[in-house]
C-alpha cells in the first residue's frame, strides 16, 4: 500500500519541525521566536527541494514573519463580510499580515480532490518515463544506423 | 500702484526700490510697504527678515546667495515628491528581520524543563526516521540517514574542541545556524557553540555518533539539499 516516497526523509524532517514549532509553542506561549525559526527552516527546506505542502499547514504560517498562526495565541481568526461574501480573516499578531479566505462550502481544494491522490495517478507518472525509453530505443537506433 | 509707493516713499530710498517693488508686488497690498523701515541698513535687515518668514525651507546662506544673484522668485516652492517604488515583496528583507529579532529566544524562556518535550519528540523522530533502531541495523545506514536528519531537540555533548573551556558541555540542541549551535544546558544557560572545530556526540539509542562541526558548517535547511562527500580530509 505505501508506496514509495521520493522524499521521504525531508517529508519527515518537515513534520518533525512543523511539530517541535507547535511543542514549542504549547509549553510556553510566549515562545514565538523558536517556534517561527522551527517554522521558517521548514519553509526554507521545502523551498530548496522543492516539496509541495498542504494547504492545512501552508495556512498556518504566516507568510511574512512565519509564526505559527494559533488561534488566540499568535493570531486572531474573525468572520468578515467583504463585497456580499463571508471570509475567514487570519491576522498575524507579531507583524499584522492578515489573510483572507472565502467561506465557500462548494469549493474544493486540489489536494482534496480525488484526482490529487497518488493511487489515483500511476498512469501520468509511468508515460514521461515510457516516452523517454522510447526516445533511447530511437537514438540507440540511429546510432546503429551511422 | 506704482504711484502709491512713489509718493509715500521719500527719494533717498529710491536704491532699495527695487527689492521694495517686489515685496510690494507679491503681497499687493500697502500695509506692508507703510511698516516697512527707512534706512538702508534697516530695510536689508527687514528684506532678509521677510525673505526668511516667507520662504521657511531655505536656510539663511542660501538666500544670501540668492539675493546676490538678484533673481528672486517669491513664489511657493513646490517640492517635488520622490516616487516611491512600490514595493512588491510580501515579506521581510533579512535586514528587517535581524531589526525585528525574529528569531531569539528571550532570556526568561530559557529553561531546560521547557524543553524535554522536545527532546522527547526528537527521539521520536530518529526512531521513525531509522525504521525502529535496532541493534542490528548497520551504523552506516543510519549515520547518512542522521546527515540528513534535523538536529533541533538534540541531546548533544562536545567531546572535541580547539578551545578547551567548551569540552563537556551537553544540552539541548534550539537553534542551528550556519556556524553556531545555541544548546540549552541542564542549569538553563544558553550556550552558543561555534561549529568549527569543535566535534560534537549525539546518543540515539545507545548508538553514539560524532559529528565533526567543521564539515557542518551549513545553515539546517541547506543540509538536506547538500550531497556529502565520503571521503573528507578530517583536521583536529
């Protein structure tokens, strides 16, 4: 069932730090400062191999500063209504970036989609690498030919 | 109205008429001219005087050296605003961020029991990293997964190093930056140890590794993107 994982370790090296940042901030509130280091060298390390993250944990950094958004703690949460639509308002306490997102119950995210899931997609990861076996078979073949 | 200042001036001012005409003509109005002083010295006086009052963002040299060129403009000065470049980065510049001391931990936080729980979650995840660590796995399996691996929470010691006062010291590894490790120390001290040649020993599990600081010289997130060479030269 468990497939093999490109990155694995990263992937765990990734979960490992998003955890220590909310361990951090569970044992002292106060704390910001480790738990946004934890938080931006996660976000430095996925930068650098390129990893995607879920959207979950993507929406709870802040974009500017990288603290951990915990309701309450480090960030405020309000119910807005902007042009006719309900929002979701983050608001980052230490360097007040806010973030918006609409209260849509029809709207799906791609990692929620079916299509997202690994099982679902073997055919799409198998042909780049058909196609590029075929392109050797052709070179190989020219090659005979000269 | 230039009769007007003709016949309430008297001749012996006709010198400074020029200066006087202009007072006259920008604030168009006599009241100013009648208050206005008689003598030569007094209305130089009295012209630098106004010129200072009406024009409040020069300095007193540089209308000096206005009035020498006789080419006086009494108008506002409009000052040209600078556009500023909008700025399209949402985030912070690395000189906003050491100015804003992101990253520090305050001194009342430093507490060793604070941080067992993190320490705990750390050898947790060495564990999972290392599929269990048993007895049998080979060492070298598990030291390239440990390059790879995150340091935070650490139980580190210095076993080795160029300057005898850091050997023996052991704590919990906060903060890995590119030439320092900041460790936590059992009488909640923090300590910023310098990597270079220094060698640290991490115990996992009954398993001890050493890691030689001069070869880690590397900011934690570039680590897992670096390729180690086998084979290094290893000084100390």
């Amino acid at each position: 069932m468990t497939a093999h994982v490109k990155d694995k370790d990263a992937f765990q090296r990734l979960n490992f730090l998003y955890q220590a940042a909310h361990c951090v901030l569970a044992q002292n509130p106060e704390n910001v400062g480790l738990a946004r280091f934890y938080c931006h060298t996660q976000k430095t390390i996925s930068k650098r191999l390129v990893l995607r993250q879920d959207p979950s944990v993507k929406r709870t950094i802040c974009k500017r500063c990288c603290s951990l958004l915990l309701p309450g703690i480090t960030a405020t949460i309000r119910q807005r209504r902007h042009y006719g639509q309900r929002r979701t308002v983050v608001r980052c306490l230490s360097c007040g970036l806010t973030k918006r997102f609409l209260n849509n119950p029809n709207y799906k995210l791609w990692a929620e989609q079916l299509e997202a899931l690994l099982e679902n997609q073997p055919k799409s990861a198998q042909s780049p690498n058909v196609q590029q076996t075929q392109q050797k078979e052709k070179k190989n073949v020219k090659s005979d030919t000269k | 109205m230039e009769d007007a200042i003709y016949k309430t001036l008297p001749s012996a001012e006709a010198k400074e008429l020029n200066i006087q005409v202009l007072v006259m003509e920008f604030l168009g109005d006599d009241a100013v001219l009648l208050s206005c002083p008689q003598g030569p010295k007094e209305s130089e006086a009295f012209v630098s005087a106004f010129l200072k009052r009406c024009l409040p963002g020069l300095r007193e040299e540089v209308i000096q050296e206005r009035l020498n060129r006789k080419a006086v403009i009494l108008e506002h000065s409009i000052k040209q605003k600078k556009k500023q470049k909008r700025k399209r980065r949402k985030g912070l510049s690395a000189k906003e961020k050491r100015q804003l001391r992101l990253f520090e931990i305050k001194p009342e936080q430093q507490r060793y029991d604070l941080f067992l729980p993190l320490h705990n979650l750390w050898k947790q995840y060495i564990r999972d990293l290392c599929n269990g660590l048993r007895a049998d796995t080979q060492p070298q399996m598990i030291q390239t997964k440990l390059l790879k691996a995150d340091l935070h929470g650490a139980f580190v010691t210095v076993k080795k190093s160029k300057c005898p006062t850091y050997v023996g010291l052991s704590g919990i590894i906060l903060q890995e930056t590119k030439h320092i490790f900041k460790i936590i120390t059992k009488d909640d001290k923090l300590k910023a140890v310098p990597k270079c040649n220094t060698v640290f020993s991490v115990e996992v599990d009954g398993f001890i590794s050493y890691i030689y600081g001069s070869r880690f010289q590397l900011r934690s997130s570039e680590r897992s993107a670096k390729k180690f060479k086998m084979k290094g030269s290893i000084d100390l």
